[in-house]
C-alpha cells in the first residue's frame, strides 16, 4: 500500500476518533466504520495504529476504536448465526 493511501486511511480513522472523543456512541459511528473497515486489509490495522501512535493520539483513543471494531464483528458474528 502507498503511503498516501495510508495516510487517508488515517486521516478517516482520526476523524472517526475525533467523533467518537466529541461524544458520539459507538452505534451512531457503526456504520461508518463499516465502511472504512470494508477498505482495510487485516494487515494494515496496525499500521494504520501505528500511524496514530506516532501522532500522539492517545492509546485510550485507540482502544475506542477497537470497542468500535469489536461491536461490529459481534454483530456480523449473530447475523451470520
């Protein structure tokens, strides 16, 4: 993956942060996230975290985002049950 694409994924994923930071509840957010997870590979998950990490967005902010990741993937998991 090129840099740049990177750097916009990021750039969504910050925003996505900064929504959830604003107070916005994890089901508001769901299917957004949805569609940025739908363009990321498993292996650029970290990078993408990385990237943040490297911005000084604070740890407890990214672990939002897995809260996000996690809501999702429980919810796929019981629709596909």
């Amino acid at each position: 993956m090129s840099k740049e694409k990177l750097r916009d994924k990021v750039e969504i994923v910050k925003s996505i942060l900064g929504e959830l930071h604003r107070g916005a509840s994890v089901d508001e957010l769901k299917e957004k996230f949805r569609e940025v997870l739908s363009t990321v590979s498993p292996f650029e998950i970290p990078l993408i975290e990385q990237q943040l990490i490297s911005e000084c967005v604070e740890v407890e902010e990214i672990l939002k985002l897995c809260d996000l990741h996690v809501a999702l993937f429980r919810e796929t998991s019981r629709s596909t049950s």
